[in-house]
C-alpha cells in the first residue's frame, strides 16, 4: 500500500509513500505521518491511500505514525481539501491551520470539586449544627437549596475555606463530595450559567418550528435568520441545538469573539452543561490537543467557538450557527489560508447535510443579498422580545452645536451630557461608544502641520496618555512622547488632536466625578478574563458608566443600560473602502441595540458631523431595510460585492521601486481576461506602507450576471497566479491572493 502525503510547504505538490506493513492497519485520510522529505524529515497529512504507485521506480516509506486514531473525519477532510482549492493554498498548509499541532502532547485538565446534598432525615442534628456550628448549617442550607451540584469554590461567601466545611458535612454523612474535569479555560469566557424559564414569543415559535423541520429532514439547508437586536435569537440557537442532540447529531456555534460574548457562553453551558466544549484562540497548545481529541472520542456534542471552531471534528454534524454572521472576525487574512468562516462553514453544512443559521440583526449585504435572491431561507424576528421597546433615538448634529454654543471641537453634546445626568440620578446604566482607542490619533506639528506618521506603516500615530507614549495601532511600534519632533522641521510644537477612547474617559470623570465609569478596549484589556470580568462588573452594576470601542457595541444584553451615547458617529465613514458604510452602519445600529433591553425605555444619542449622510440617517431611524436597499444599488452601480466576485493580488517588499516594478510586470503578464472582468491596478494600496513593507494590489472584480459562481475568476487567478505566487514568496518581495477579500485598503 502506498500513501500520497502533503507537507505544510508552500508548494501544491504531494509526496508518494510506501505503507509499512505493520502500519498499514493504523493509517487513514488525514493521518498524520513522519516522512523524508530531501534531506529533512517532516510531518506530512495522508491525502490519499492507493494500491500501486503512481509512477515505477523506488519509493521512500513513511517512517512513522503520529496520531494513533482518526483525527478527522471523512466530511472534514473534504472541507480540508474544499478551502485548498477555493483558497488556492497547499494542501499541507490548511491541514496545519487546522489541527493543532501535536495531538500526542499530555494535558491533564483541572479536576473541579463538586458537593451536593444527600437528603437525610436527621433533622435534629441540622438544627443542632445550627447552634453549634453556624458556618456549617449556612453552608448546609445552600446546598440542599440548589437542584443542581455546586463547585466547592463557589461557597465562598460563607467561608473563607468552604472544601475544609464541606469536608466535615460530608464526614457527617450530610453531603456528598466528587471530582469533574473540566473543560479548559472555559469558565474565563462565561457569565456563570443563567438558569431561567423561556416563554416564546409567536416569532420565535414559527422560526424555532422552521428549524426543527429541517433538522428533521436531514438534507443541507441555509438560513439567514434577521432578528433584531434583542428579540431572542441566543434562545433560539438552544431551542434548535436541543433538538440536534435529540437526534443523536451535533453543532457547532461560532461566535465573533468569544471573550465578547460571555453571556451566550453562560446561557449554553446553563443547558447543555457538560456537553460544551470552548474553542478559541487563548487555549494553550495543549488544551487544543486535549480538546481535540476529546471531541474526536464523542466526549463533547456542542462547540462554542470563535472562527476555527468550525473545524471541530465532530461527528454527526447537524447544526452550526453563526452569530453576528457580518463580523469582520469571522474572515482570517493571515497566516495562510485566507478565509471566510462564514462561507466554509456553508460547505461544512453541505458536506454534513446540516442545516445552518446565519444570524444577526444586521446581517451582511452578501447574505441579504444572497435571501433577496433565494439562495438562504430567511427568518425573520420583527420583535424585540418581551415588553421591550425600540430605543428613542436622538440624532445630534455637531455642527449645529458648535453654531449655538461657539465651542469648537465639543466632545459631549450638551445633550448627551444631560441625558448622562438623567440616567445616573436614575441609578441606570450608560454605555458610551467611541470607536477609537487611545488618547488623541493624530498629531499634528503646530509649525508646519505635517501629521506625524509611524515610521513603519504609512498612518498616522496616536498618542497614549495613560502610558505617555505615541503608538502605532498597526504594527505596534511605540515612542516615548517627550523624544517626538516633527519629522519635517524638527519641531516640538506638536498638537494632539482628534479623540481617542482614553480623552472620552477623561472627560466623563471630570464631568461626572461621582460616577463609576470602566473603559473598555484593547489597551485595557489585552486578556479575554480581563474583558469579562468587565463585563461581568457592569452586568452586576457595579460600573455606571461603560466606555469603549466597538468591542462593547455587540450581543451584550444588560437590562439596566438604558443609554447609549456614540460619541463621533462619522468615525471610519470616509475610509475609500466599498464596505465602510455597510461597517458603520452596522456598528451604529448594533450600538444602539443595547439600549433599554427590558421594559424600560432606552434612548440613543448620536452625534455626527454627516447629519445628512444616508448610513447616518437611516441608522439613526433604525431602518435596516431602507440602508440596504440604498447600499445594494450602489454596490450593483460599481460592480463591487455582492454583485461580482472579487480576487485582490498584494505584492508586498521592503523596497519600494523594485515592489512597484514587480507589480507592474506581474500585471503585464496576466492574459487570458474575459468578458465581465474588470482589473484594477497595479496601484499602491490605501495604506501604502505597512510594518516597512510598501504594498501594491491588483483587484479583479467578475460581474456575477456573467459569472454566476464564480467559477470564471477563479480558474482565470488559478492560471495567472499559481506559479507567479511560489517563485516569489520564496525572495524578498511577497505576493498574497485573497478571494472574497473584506476591504481593499
Ligand atoms: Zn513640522
Ligand atoms: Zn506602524
């Protein structure tokens, strides 16, 4: 027996093997093995098993084995294969990105303590231990109240050493002490588990029946599921995952960040317990092997995860879901593979014949596109859940404010500023949006005006006050502020302005001295724990006021925030990018989501400078619809996403003449175009220098009337760039191909 093998090398071709006689029995599709390759030995995945070679002549032997059992499964390597070829990578490479590195390592999970009553009838010896030992009965009473085990470490309030007290109750024959494992890291990334009784609504009902239907049918089916924000979507997500388990099936969840989304965590694990795995980006190497192969044995039936759960190997996949299915985090641009979780995990569900549920309230243009043309089933939930109402939103024109008060370059209006007032004499909560981390983003000299930029990355710098220093959002690069001059005239005479999350928090604590206001962004939290504790901080009401970037815009449901103020709506809005409307909108519209989640009424204020801009206007109404039928004409009158295809080629290299020079040939060598193609370039990209690299881009763009499934553009890039891409990534200038790519700059 022989045995095609593939190598994470930036090559497409595969190696034959022959099969050792006594592993021969050990070896599947997707195996990994030690094999030679030139003079080194590499681990390789088996792509293929056959007979007889290929070709006559001797053949090396795979040396050895390195995962004793199949670590994927047959569908799962058929997306493996699926992302090689629509992704143009190497076989070897998507195989690397896909499972973890080395599933032999040992990891033993933390083993927690549980307690849980034993129901007795001593009755007197409980009241005695009443009397005798308080600490004991209190503990005692906790337990027998809960329907449900307890984590041993959770009786803290009542003992500084709550497992010494529970070992002494369980001497008394009172309760019972044992052991679990535990899921890695898991509890990190969740609310404690919400218990809670859920009533559907009639909305939630006629979509929850839709999908238990096609759970039913066991054929692949799609959905868009449009809920607006707070309508209960989460529930909706269990109600299906519930019925999936019952037949014996799956499912997968992918969230945009899972450190952002605590609550749906929580709400998870309160149901399926110990049936969830949590698989993300912060698990050490070794969780994800251990995770891994639980999740191969059977152990685990539901994922939760960010992008790359969607390569949980689970068997009997029956559902995934994808929550705010729009999110930017969802696409990988690097390392190698490029891609879409989104658009793989629709072939994953095609493989499995599952269904999946692209959810969000504000769904991409691809996939509102993609419903208005029939090819995702659309749910619709029209209603926020309960009694809650839709926000009152309040549009703040900036320019006018400026007009009335003669104070330029105001960052609360006085409107929000009274509402802020409002809401804390009220004891509710507030959340401020402002998409901009750090103190002040540009820098201007006040000589000669020249912005100074990063010496790295053609963009400009933002000062950081809290660690007084000028830092590059980019590539990281970062220098002491008293060491900056201008670049042009040498100048100290620099102005920082602009407004960054740092300055908003500044000023909400000297507006507001007696309010307990929590920042929120990545300087503040570079840990996932840190940002739910955060979260967890302001769910408990322990923070009056939330500041932060959009990572607090999102799937957030805290009943006692009752404002949202976005501080500069036009953030991003002018970016020369086809999708910045869509973004901001979406953001906007997210935002203001999180206002008044209960019965009681939210307000949004938003202040903008564009008062008359579309994206503005219609995300201050609220009306989705109406933006995106705006959106969707402009994008059919330029050809741009959802109405073609597009590939963009960067060619990346640390000088700039020969990286130009390199562009232009490469564009002089494509032939073979067609009709409905249209090539852009080569012209240096948006950001023209990143992290010392000077960047080109070459963007085609294929009309979808002439090119329905894309099938045109990607055989034309196949046979233009397969071979340019491996001859130059191996020198110094870079040339990377993306599909689908999400922005052009
Ligand atoms: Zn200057
Ligand atoms: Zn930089």
């Amino acid at each position: 027996m022989f045995a095609e093998v593939a190598f994470p090398i930036s090559n497409f071709k595969t190696f034959t093997y022959a099969i050792p006689r006594d592993l021969s029995k050990k070896i599947h599709i997707g195996s990994r093995v030690k094999a030679p390759l030139g003079k080194r030995k590499l681990i390789g995945i088996i792509v293929n098993i056959l007979e007889t070679p290929p070709y006559k002549g001797e053949t090396k032997s795979i040396e050895d084995i390195i995962d004793d059992f199949q670590v994927v499964t047959p569908e799962l390597w058929k997306l493996i294969s699926w992302i090689s070829n629509y992704y143009m990578t190497p076989l070897g490479q998507v195989a690397k990105t896909v499972l973890p590195n080395n599933l032999s390592t040992r990891y033993k999970p933390l083993k927690i303590l549980f307690v849980e009553s034993i129901l007795s009838e001593k009755k007197t010896n409980i009241e005695l231990l009443k009397k005798r030992a308080p600490k004991q009965y209190e503990i005692l009473n906790k337990i027998q109240l809960s329907k449900s085990p307890l984590k041993v470490s959770s009786l803290t309030e009542y003992s500084s050493n709550p497992s010494q007290i529970c070992k002494i109750l369980s001497g008394k024959k009172l309760v019972r002490l044992f052991e679990k494992e535990s899921i890695p890291s898991s509890s990190a990334f969740s609310f404690d588990p919400v218990d809670k009784k859920i009533i559907f609504n009639q909305d939630q009902e006629r979509v929850s029946k839709s999908l238990k239907q096609s759970l039913e049918n066991e054929v692949y089916m799609p959905f868009l599921l449009h809920g607006v924000t707070g309508s209960g979507k989460t529930e909706i997500y269990i109600e299906a995952v519930r019925y999936c388990l019952k037949q014996g099936r799956t499912a997968i969840i992918l969230l945009p960040e899972i450190s952002l989304t605590p609550q749906i965590s929580g709400r998870f694990k309160s149901v399926f317990g110990d049936t969830i795995a949590l698989w993300h980006s912060k698990l050490t190497q070794r969780q994800r092997s251990w995770t891994w192969k639980e999740i191969c044995k059977g152990s685990y039936k539901v994922i939760i995860g960010a992008r790359s759960a969607v390569f949980s190997p689970l068997k009997k996949l029956g559902l995934v879901v994808i929550d705010e299915e729009q999110e930017a985090s969802f696409r990988q641009d690097s390392p190698m593979p490029r891609y879409h979780a989104r658009d793989v995990a629709l072939m994953r569900a095609k493989f499995n014949n599952a269904v999946i549920v692209l959810a969000s309230a504000t769904p991409s243009l691809e996939s509102y596109y993609n419903y208005l043309n029939e090819k995702l089933n659309y749910l619709y939930l029209p209603n926020r859940y309960g009694d809650a109402k839709y926000p009152v939103v309040h549009l703040v024109d900036m320019l006018e404010e400026q007009n009335d008060t003669g104070k330029f370059g105001q960052i609360i209006s006085g409107l929000l500023q009274d509402k802020i007032e409002e809401r804390l004499n009220n004891k509710e909560q507030i959340i401020i949006l402002q998409n901009r981390r750090g103190f002040s983003p540009v820098i201007r000299c006040g000589d000669c005006g020249q912005i100074i930029i990063c010496p790295y990355c053609n963009v400009s710098i933002s000062y950081h006050i809290k660690t007084d220093n000028l830092l590059c959002h980019f590539c990281g690069h970062s220098k002491v502020k008293l060491d900056q001059n201008c670049s042009d005239c040498n100048s100290k005479n620099l102005h920082y302005s602009g407004t960054g999350t740092q300055k908003v928090e500044i000023l909400l604590r000297d507006t507001f001295p007696k309010a307990s206001i929590q920042r929120l962004d990545m300087d503040t939290s570079l840990s996932g724990r840190n940002i739910t504790n955060i979260l967890k901080a302001f769910n408990n009401g322990e923070i009056d006021i939330l500041l932060g970037t959009q990572m607090i815009a999102k799937g957030l449901d805290f009943p006692n925030a009752t404002l949202v103020g976005i501080i500069n709506a036009d953030q991003g809005l002018y970016l020369p990018d086809f999708r910045s409307g869509e973004r901001i909108f979406q953001l906007i519209y997210q935002a203001s989501g999180r206002s008044g989640r209960r019965n009681k009424q939210g307000e949004v204020v938003i202040q903008t400078y564009s008062s008359e801009n579309p994206v503005i206007k219609s995300a201050s109404m609220l009306d989705m619809k109406k933006y995106y039928e705006i959106a969707l004409k402009e994008r059919e009158e330029l050809d741009y996403p959802p109405y073609s295809w597009l590939a963009k080629i960067e060619i990346t290299g640390s000088n700039q003449e020969n990286t130009s020079l390199l562009a232009i040939n490469i564009a002089q060598a494509i032939n073979g175009d067609y009709t409905g193609l249209s090539i852009l370039g080569p012209v240096p990209c948006y950001i023209e220098k990143l992290r010392n690299n000077y960047r080109f881009q070459i963007i085609f763009k294929s009309v979808k009337t002439l090119d329905p499934n894309g099938k045109k553009l990607h055989s034309f890039i196949n046979r233009n760039f397969n071979h340019i891409s491996q001859k130059h990534q191996i020198g110094k200038a870079r040339i990377k191909i993306h599909f689908d790519p999400l922005s052009l700059i």
